[in-house]
C-alpha cells in the first residue's frame, strides 16, 4: 500500500494563550469544531482558499464553558437538531454540554446543560440517546433521553444512573449501544472495564452492570480507549507508549504495538472505509496500521520543525503532540494545541518522479530537435526540455529520464522556454526583457532585444513562407520577430505593439484561420490577425488573471487563476460552456492531439483529464506537490508535470486510455444487447411449422429428423 499524505488546509485558534484540545470533523457540512483550552468551542467553515492551505478567517465560537474543555464528540442523526447533528462537550467547569452549531443565534445554541459531576468531565460517549461522562470524581454518569419527544427539536438527556466502583480516575470510555451492547473504561491504574448493558425492563429502562475487569491491561494508565464495533475489537493507548488491540468480547489481546519513537500514543482513530488503524503520538508522527497482516505501512511526521504545520506549533512541552484523529472520505483532519490541519490522503498514486532542478520547473517541452544522442537507439528521436528557476535547461532521454545535457543561462533568470517543430532552435525568455536562442547541441546562443520587462510568454509559427516568433510578456506589448534561417542573416524585429494594459501571461497561435490569442492580468482574451495584427475579438468572461491557452481545432480552451477553464468557439468567437476544474490556479494545460483529451494541472497539487466537451473528469492525479507545468509524452503515453518543489513527476496517460476504452466497449455490448432483446420482444415468438395436409405431426418432424420435436409430440 502506497499512501501520499498533502497538506490542504490550516485552522488555528485566535488567541495566544488558545490550545486546540479535542476537534470534530463533519464532512457533510464542510465544518471543523474545535475544543479550545479556554473555554470556547470554535467551529470553522470550510472554503476554498489560496495554494498555501491557511485559511485566515475568523471561527465562530460556542461559549458557555467556563474552564478548558477537554472532551468533545460530533453526534450525527436525521432527526438530531436543526440539521441533522449535535455536539458533545465536557470541561473542567465539571458539566457537560450538548450544542446546535447551525442556529443562527449562537448564544442559543447549548441547548442543555447537564450538571452533577464533582471533577473535570475528562470523557464522553453517545450512542444511539445514550450518553456517559466520567469525571475526575470516579464516577461515571449515564444519561438517556427522555420517551415522548420525537417530534421535539431537540433530544433532553435525563439521568439514570451513576457508576461509582471505581477506586481511580476515570481517562476515557466507550459505548456501544448496538448488538453485544457494552460500556469499556479505562482508567489511570491501566486497567480496562467493561459493562454489560441489561435487556430493558418498565422499571430500568437503562441499567449497566459490571462484566469484568483487567486489571493490567496495560502497565500504566489508559489514556485513551476507542471501540471498533463491526471488528469487535477494542484499542487502547497507555503511558506505557503502547497501543493494545483486545475482543470486545473475550477480553483476550489481540496486537500489541510499541511506539518505535518511544513517547505516548495521543490519538486513536479507524478508518471504516480502508479498514485501517490510525495512531497519533506525541512527537507528532502519524502510523498507518493493517491490524489483518500486523504491519505498520505508512510513519509519517505531520507535526514539528520543517513540516507544513510549523508555523502553527506553540511554544512548551506537547508542543507536536497530535492530540485527535478524524478521517472522511480520503481527509484526515489532525489537531495539534496551535491548530487542525486538512490532510489529503493519497492512495495508490502510480508516477514516477525526476530530480535534477534545484528551483521550481516552470516550463517542459517535448521536442526531436538535437536527440542525437538519444539512447535507445530508435528512429523516434525524442528529448524532454526543462527550464527552470535555477537558470538551467535540461535535455532528458524520455525512456529513462537519464540527463542528456545542462545549458546554463548566465545573466538572466529564464522565465519561459519553447521548442518548436518550425525551427531547430530552443527559444528562452527571460526576466530581464530578453530572448535567446539556443543551438541545444554547443550551448551557443543569440539574443534578441526589444521588450521593457519580462517576456514569458512564447510561440512560433509560419506566415507566407516566413518563420515567426511571437513573445510577449509584463510589459503588455507583443513581439513579432522573424527567425526565419537565413545565411549571414540575424532575427529581426517586424514589429512590437501594444496588445494589453496588463500583464500578458500566455500567447498562441492558431494556424487555422491565422490568428493569434493572448490573454494575461486584465482577465480578457483578445484575439489577433497575424497578417496585419489588428484585434479581431475581445473574449469576456474569466473571473480573475487567465494563466493559460489551449487550441483543439476550432475551440479555444483558457484557464484562469480561479481554477475555471472557459470553452470558445473561434469561428462565432462564442463561449461555450465553462468547467470549474482545479481548487486553485491553474498553471498548465494542454491537449493530446490521438484523443482529445483535455490535461490540466494546478497550485492545489492535482492533474486533472477531461473530455471537455462533455464536462467529464476521466482521471485525478494528486501528488504532494505544486505543479507549475504540463506536457504529453507520445512515445511513451506520459504526461509529465513540473514542480514548484524542483521535481519532474510522469503520470500514465496510457492507462487512462485503455480503461476507457474497456468502459466503452462494455457500454456498446451492453447496448447491443438492450437492442437484441428489445427487438426479440417487439417481434414475439418464433412462428411453429406449418403442416402437410393429412400427414400427421410425428410423422412430419420424423421426415424432418426432428429429435426434440418428436420427444415431444410423442
């Protein structure tokens, strides 16, 4: 099992003294709560927010503790409050609270307050309008809610019983309401209780009795406890820096796992959906567990210095300690006293990554020109070109990412890089407002003058005979340069004009109708001739800066900084449909020529193909990286992706195809197969032979050599 853990989104309390205890995730609503040490209870509202994953907004907070709240668990039911769930609190203030945090007035939202505790409230459980709390006063109280109240909003708990056995502290329990209904305790002794629930009676409708008791369950106390009910199975942490895994039923120990850090398991959580245990320790490491084959197969540091979640630590002992675990779907939300964290969970990712760049990559181009020395001796002589912020151009065999040859850029930091099938050079601009061309076999280079500012956008394609280059950049002006290879002729300028008031990012060519595009800050896509280049159209309707251009044909595709691809049609110059395709920027974005397909890729970590004219999204590639640039490697059936973090990483286009052409093919025989039976039904049963006259059946069907119709006949 290969597991990629990405970092998404960061959720840290306001307040310097403030420390996130316990949190609850509730995917459904996109919500996070948090039981602060404070006091409060802050819940955020998830949204959608820049690369950098820290959402800055304030939470709102549920306030009605009146010392740290320790414990908190999210209850979610149909008929349960305004919109289908409640929240759980206990404190140090020694009583227990259940909250609505989707009323409007959040100072009505502790919709009851439950009192009689002598100690901090240091536990809750609920299950199915049975609640239990255990305190710091060795007791553990045992709530239901009162009959009649089905139609009520809201549930109202009713004590019925108080467990005082127990000569300790009471650190966690577990309830399970459903069959072989049970109460587990641990307690600070290390040992681990349980209570049978008794079979209702009109006089007890609720009564728990002691089942057993193992007094060394662990060597020193439990801290933690969490029942795993359709395992039947109960896990344990300890201060004893282990986690045991024990039958809910027999008593009897099942796994033993020792922190391999030697620090206390803080966090327990399972992962129904993957059937895995998920642990949590001080140190802020995370452990991925198959409990079936015994083995640990993913250890991770989330929480310290030099992890996504430093800037969030506090200062003090426990600093890293993951104090709660909660996953949904393929989320993991983990908490650490300065914040919760979003988590990505990745699982499976087939790619291969590259290293080599020591900056980010910003540009990949697959081109045949200087692939002499290209290993695999083929007649596709293919080579994959990186430009990157560390001012170098790598020149990489495609089969085995091998590095070819290093061009080194000197004066200037290299912005964007272009090889093109129309001229045998590598085309570089540059920060400084320049352009190179570089011969990719000596390293030897021309430059061309004339842009203020710098150039970072590229393309190259022929009018009348004649090769051109087109640049453009942060100066808002657009280059036509004529490279055509003359001897003892240089590249000149044939003009340089004004094509937006903003920056221009991105530029292109179309050779159908001799046109070109470009688009940049002012949010607009202006289209060109490149006979006279006079504006032809003015394309409106992205939201924020578009970042990129593709061409299929007829149809313009442009993305934006907000993460939407706008469809154009270049005859009417008609929008045609927008898909709402990334998180974040999207920072490439190309079309396969053998299929159509749609590849984009962006800031929030994710490739993503598309048959665009549908709005259909074939495949998601996430990685815990940020990608910057995209291109197809036809040879191989790759697509490969530049990073912010300096990597080159190959995704399997290849087998994105095939998949979907095994779905294709089963859809037409399944079709085919409605059609055979509809027409079978329309046309009814076949018709029976006619008879000779006077010639009896059997005798026909023994003329005919009819077996089967004369076992029947006769």
């Amino acid at each position: 099992m290969v597991v990629e853990l990405i970092h998404a989104e960061a959720f840290q309390p306001h307040g310097a003294t403030s420390e996130v205890v316990r949190c609850e995730l509730l995917h459904k609503h996109r919500m996070i709560f948090a039981a602060l040490s404070d006091g409060p209870i802050a819940c955020w509202k998830r949204r959608v927010e820049t690369a950098t994953g820290h959402v800055d907004s304030k939470p709102q907070l549920l306030e009605g503790h009146t010392g740290k709240v320790i414990c908190l668990v999210l209850a979610q039911q149909e008929d349960m409050g305004q919109e289908g769930y409640l929240l759980f609190s206990g404190g140090a203030d020694r009583t227990v609270r259940v909250w609505d945090p989707s009323v409007r007035d959040l100072k009505k939202s502790c919709v009851q307050t439950l009192h009689g505790h002598g100690g901090s409230v240091t536990s809750i459980a609920y299950a199915q309008g049975v609640l239990v709390s255990c305190s710091t006063d060795r007791t553990i109280k045992v709530y239901k809610t009162d009959g009649g109240r089905e139609l009520l909003l809201y549930p109202w708990f009713s004590l019925t019983q108080t467990l005082s056995d127990l000569n300790c502290w009471v650190n966690d329990v577990a309830l399970n309401m459903g069959e072989g209904a049970a109460l587990y305790v641990g307690d600070e002794q290390g040992a681990l209780s349980a209570y049978r629930v008794m079979p209702a009676t009109r006089e007890t409708p609720l009564e728990l009795r002691k089942w057993r008791r193992q007094p060394k369950a662990h060597t020193l106390g439990i801290c933690r406890v969490m029942l795993v009910q359709e395992e039947q199975v109960i896990v344990t942490s300890s201060y004893d820096n282990s986690v045991r895994v024990f039958d809910s039923l027999a008593g009897s120990m099942l796994l033993a796992i020792q922190n391999i850090h030697k620090c206390r398991f803080t966090a327990l959580h399972w992962d129904t959906r993957h059937q895995e245990l998920v642990l949590g320790d001080d140190l802020g490491y995370i452990y991925f567990w198959n409990v079936t084959t015994e083995k640990c197969f993913k250890c991770e540091r989330l929480c310290g210095p030099d992890t996504p979640a430093a800037g969030s630590l506090k200062g003090g002992p426990g600093a890293c300690a993951i104090t709660s675990l909660k996953t949904s779907s393929d989320e993991l939300l983990v908490s650490t006293p300065g914040s919760c964290d979003v988590w990505l969970i990745l699982r499976d990712v087939k790619y291969s990554e590259i290293k080599g760049h020591t900056g980010p990559v910003t540009t990949l181009c697959v081109s045949d020109i200087g692939a002499k020395q290209h290993s695999s001796g083929s007649g596709e002589a293919e080579v994959i070109y990186s430009a990157s912020l560390d001012n170098t151009i790598r020149a990489w065999d495609p089969y085995d990412m091998a590095v070819l040859s290093i061009l080194q850029e000197e004066t200037s930091e290299i912005s964007c890089l272009l090889v093109s099938s129309h001229c045998d050079f590598l085309i570089t601009g540059n920060d400084d407002g320049s352009i190179r061309l570089w011969n990719p076999d000596s390293g030897s280079t021309i430059s061309l003058s004339g842009h203020t500012n710098t150039v970072c956008c590229l393309d190259v394609g022929v009018r009348a005979g004649a090769e051109l280059l087109l640049s453009s950049g942060f100066d808002g002006h657009v280059g036509v340069w004529d490279i055509t290879k003359k001897r003892y002729t240089m590249p000149r300028l044939e003009a340089m004009f004004r094509a937006h008031f903003h920056e221009v990012l991105c530029l292109k060519i179309n050779a159908l109708n001799n046109t070109f595009i470009t688009a940049g800050n002012d949010r607009q896509v202006h289209v060109w001739s490149l006979a006279n280049y006079e504006q032809l159209a003015r394309l409106e309707g992205h939201k924020d800066a578009v970042t990129c251009l593709a061409l299929d044909g007829n149809f313009l595709l442009s993305s934006s900084d907000d993460g939407a691809i706008h469809m154009w049609d270049m005859h009417s110059y008609m929008a045609l449909g927008v898909i709402l395709a990334h998180e974040s920027a999207v920072t490439g974005m190309i079309v396969v020529p053998e299929n159509g397909y749609l590849v984009s890729c962006s800031t929030d970590r994710t490739v993503r193909v598309w048959d665009y004219g549908i709005g259909r999204e074939l495949q998601v590639w996430r990685h815990p990286e940020e990608f910057r640039c995209v291109a197809h490697h036809r040879s191989t059936g790759h697509i490969i992706v530049g990073t912010e973090q300096h990597n080159i990483v190959s995704f399997p286009l290849h087998e994105v195809t095939t998949r979907l052409k095994e779905e294709n093919m089963q859809r037409r025989e399944l079709a085919e197969r409605m059609v055979a039976e509809a027409e079978s039904v329309v046309q009814g049963p076949a018709p029976a032979p006619a008879l000779e006259d006077g010639v009896p059946e059997n005798a026909q069907a023994k003329e005919r050599g009819d077996t089967e119709v004369m076992s029947v006949l006769s």
